[in-house]
C-alpha cells in the first residue's frame, strides 16, 4: 500500500523549500520573469524527489506532463497556486498536490494544500477526513447566504449576470486569488461557500481542494453537476460552485437563476 501522506508531504516541502529560496528575488526582477522561475523551481522540486520513489507516476502539471516508472498513479499539482499573490507579497500563495488512481477527480485518493506565508498544510485522504496541521476539520454549520462568508472569483473579466446577482444578495464576499486556498477554507469552515463561474479555473488548481471539501461533510458543483468529474489534465477547465451543505447549495443555484 502506498503511502500517500509521506509522500504528498515530502513533495510539499521540497517544493517550499525550493520556492522560498528564490522568493528574496521578489523585488529585483519584472514580475512575470519572477513568476516563471517560481514555477520552473516548484517543478524541479516535484521531479527530484517523485525521481527518488519507486511508485508510477503520471505528473500533470502546468509545467508538462512527464511519466514515471509505468505511471499508474495520475498525480495532479500546482506548484504555486496563487503565483501573482506570491509575486507581490500577498497571502494567500499555496502548493496544491493530489493523486488519484484514475486520470479523473472520481479517483482522486489523497491532497495537500500548503500555504507558503504560514507553512499550514492541509490534507485529505479518501474515506479518511481532511485535516489542517494533522487536527481534523469540518465545514461550518448550514447559514443563510445573505449572512454567510462568501468566497468568489472575479478576476480575469467574467460575465457579470449571474455574479451580479450573487454579488448583490450577499453580505460578505472575498476573493483571495488563489482557487486552492478558498477551497481548503470552505472545508475548514472559514468560508462558507466560494464560487467560480468564469470557466476557467484548472484543473490543477482545485483537485486536492476538491478531495478536502468533500472529505470535511462540504458539497460541490462541477459545471452545475453534484460532484461532477472531471479529467485530471492541463486543459481541464471548469465553472465550480462549493458550499458548507445542499441546503446552502440550493440557495447559491436559485440566486444565480
């Protein structure tokens, strides 16, 4: 049997390691330079030490998809998630591994979210819970939307129609720019819902945060469908609604109309 915790934590703090190396060059260089070697460092880390295991492994990454050994095991990571954040000095900036045993969400059997700015380290393991620094955690109780903390992202031009309703009938919205982050907030009960309707979203940004939401009690939309699958490549693309409860979910669907 494998050992997904060893594993995903090792890779996790090879790849902070080698990110917070670099992250005093902040200031000396244009920022999307800083942000390729970010992620060109992130990416050495994974191969060096996925290099040293005897499991196969299928890595996707925003990097290229390389395979190792027979590459059984589809693993699915985004070095930096929150790449812009890091690059300017704001939190949250996370890695996001998970591993499935199939090339779908459907498989997926373990992640881990780890925030550079804090070293918090969330995981999940199917049929196991999710946790945050090995203490078991949960989503929060149901609450009206009106009253609820509201993750949505509304960066990169998105159609405002139905986030304008959204908008509108909520108290309290965030955005943190970073997928990964808002969904392990959502399974730790900071956030109550965090919403996604632009399309765009990865794959590799919302895979382990996926596997954590529904390993705390949470429930989730994959383009409008209730856990709905989806493949586990760079392409991949998505609108993903999230929510602490279906109670909260149906609300979240009838506001949009």
């Amino acid at each position: 049997m494998v050992d997904w915790h060893g594993i995903l934590h090792k890779l996790s703090d090879k790849i902070q390691g080698s990110v917070l190396s670099v992250v005093h060059q902040r200031n000396s260089m244009p920022v999307q330079r800083f942000k390729d070697l970010l992620d060109l460092q992130a990416q050495d880390a994974i191969l060096e030490t996925l290099g040293k295991l005897d499991v196969g492994i299928t890595l996707v990454s925003e990097e290229g998809d390389q395979v190792l050994g027979d590459g059984r095991f589809t693993m699915v990571a985004d070095p930096v998630d929150g790449t812009t954040n890091l690059a300017r000095g704001l939190s949250p900036a996370v890695t996001s591994i998970s591993v499935s045993e199939t090339d779908q969400q459907s498989g997926a059997l373990a992640g881990i979210v780890t925030n550079f700015f804090t070293g918090e380290t969330f995981y999940a393991e199917k049929g196991a819970g999710a946790t945050l620094d090995e203490d078991t955690i949960n989503v929060a109780p149901d609450i009206k939307y009106r009253h609820g903390m509201i993750g949505m992202d509304i960066s990169k031009n998105p159609s405002m129609d139905r986030l304008g309703r959204l908008i509108g009938a909520s108290r309290h919205v965030r955005q943190q720019g970073c997928s990964a982050m808002s969904l392990c907030s959502v399974a730790a009960g900071t956030l109550d819902a965090h919403i996604d309707l632009r399309g765009i979203v990865r794959a590799t940004d919302i895979s382990a945060g996926l596997l954590m939401i529904r390993e705390a009690g949470g429930v989730y939309t994959v383009n409008g469908e209730l856990f709905g699958d989806m493949m586990l490549t760079q392409g991949t693309r998505v609108e993903l609604v999230a929510a602490s409860n279906p109670r909260l979910l149906e609300e979240i669907e009838s506001i949009m109309g």
